[in-house]
C-alpha cells in the first residue's frame, strides 16, 4: 500500500492536512516543523479526539504536577504571590503552544507505529487499510468523556471548595 493511502486510512477526514504536513524530506521520514492550529486551540479535546491517549495522560499529568506545585509552593509563601498569578495567567499559552507545537509530530509518531504495525500483521493491503482505519481515525466520545470529565472535576471542585 503506498503512503498516501495508508495515512489516507490512518486520518480519516482532513488526511489532505496530514499527508502535507507529513511530507518526508530528502527520504526521511520526518514530517516538516508545523503548528497545529486545532491542538492550539482545542489542546486536551484535540488529543483525545484524534485518539493520542499517551500524550494526553503525559499533558494531564504534567499539569496535575504542575497545579500542585504551584499550590504547595503558594501555601509555604516561598514564591512570591504575583510570580504565582503570572505564571496562572501565562501557563495556559504555553500548554497552547506545546500541544500547538509537538502535535503533528505526536500525530506522526502514533502514525508511524500503526502503520508499522500494520505492515507486520499481513501482507495483505486491504487488511493493512482496515487495520489503519481501526486504529486510526477520530473519536469523538473521547472527546466528549474528556470533556465530562473535566466538567465533573469543575464541579466537585466547585462544591468542595465554594470557588
């Protein structure tokens, strides 16, 4: 199966996007520096709905650890309380630009791994298209759990804590 087709199966909607980004240069196979604009924008949502589960526990869990160190760090008086709002108001852009920045090359990287997968599994490119389809794609309910969840943790926060 040529690449186009594998990542056509892989994507799904928007492979068009993909195939552009992921251009190999000089036979490598290392997709060109881009910004994602819907991982900049949509950062969790986006991961999970484009099923990229390791990155997107890895950024959850970065800033749990990053939440709760600013909180211990704000309950001992050992930074300064205005270097704690800035760092509030500026942590946002840079989780933005860090899903914005490595998303494609995660992207790519999950693609890789599947289509190497699928190539192992049969030499069959129909099974291979189907195993990319299966792997690959979208998820909208991950997206949508993704955003339960996060709804649910707003509200026990909110009657937990009065915020």
């Amino acid at each position: 199966m040529d690449e186009s087709t594998a990542i056509a199966a892989f994507v799904g909607n928007k492979s068009a996007y993909y195939a552009r980004v992921w251009q190999c240069k000089d036979g490598e196979p290392r997709p060109r520096l881009s910004v994602n604009v819907a991982a900049v924008i949509f950062g969790l949502f986006w991961l999970a709905y484009r099923k990229l589960y390791t990155p997107l526990l890895a950024v959850i869990g970065i800033m749990l650890a990053d939440g709760l160190s600013i909180s211990a760090l704000e309950d001992t008086g050992m930074i300064p309380a205005v270097m704690i709002d800035a760092w509030d108001l500026i942590a946002p852009l840079v989780y933005a630009a860090v899903l914005g920045g490595f998303g494609n090359r995660w992207y790519w990287n999950k693609y890789q791994k599947t289509a190497a997968k699928a190539r192992s599994a049969s030499p069959d490119p129909l099974l291979q298209e189907a195993y990319l389809r299966e792997r690959g794609g979208t998820s909208l309910f991950s997206a949508l759990v993704l955003l339960a969840a996060a709804i649910g943790v707003v509200a026990l926060a909110i009657s937990a804590f009065g915020v």
